[in-house]
C-alpha cells in the first residue's frame, strides 16, 4: 500500500467514526484510534465496530462475513 492509499484509507475510517459515532453493537462511544474496522472485499473501510462490539459477534456471525469476503483490521 503507498503513501496514498494509508491516507485515503485513514480518511475513509474517521468518516465512518464520525458518521457513526455509536457503535451499533453496544452503544459506546467509538474512537477511530481503537476501533475495529469491517473491510469490504475490496479491502474498503465499510463498517465500524468498537472493541467490544466486535467481541460479541459469534463465531458463526464471523463466518458468515468472511464468506462475503468482509476482512477485519484493527485500527
């Protein structure tokens, strides 16, 4: 990934933290240095979860968004 691209994808998961502001899982606050970042299967930003949220997502949920090609990145 170039100089770029880490921009752009920077940029993409603070408009998804402002946009969002909550994390649809639990309610908490989200924070773009802590957030939990769903990738689509293009390697885009789609999705924000806060750690929490995404610890309670099952085992079969994550499956489920693996097989729709959705990756997870730490942020």
């Amino acid at each position: 990934m170039n100089d770029l691209e880490e921009i752009l994808r920077a940029e993409m998961v603070k408009y998804l933290v402002q946009k969002t502001i909550f994390c649809p899982g639990t309610g908490q606050l989200l924070d773009v240095r802590t957030c939990i970042v769903l990738n689509d299967a293009d390697g885009d930003p789609v999705a924000v979860l806060s750690p929490a949220g995404w610890a309670n997502i099952t085992p079969a949920n994550r499956e489920l968004l693996a097989e729709r090609g959705v990756t997870v990145a730490d942020h």
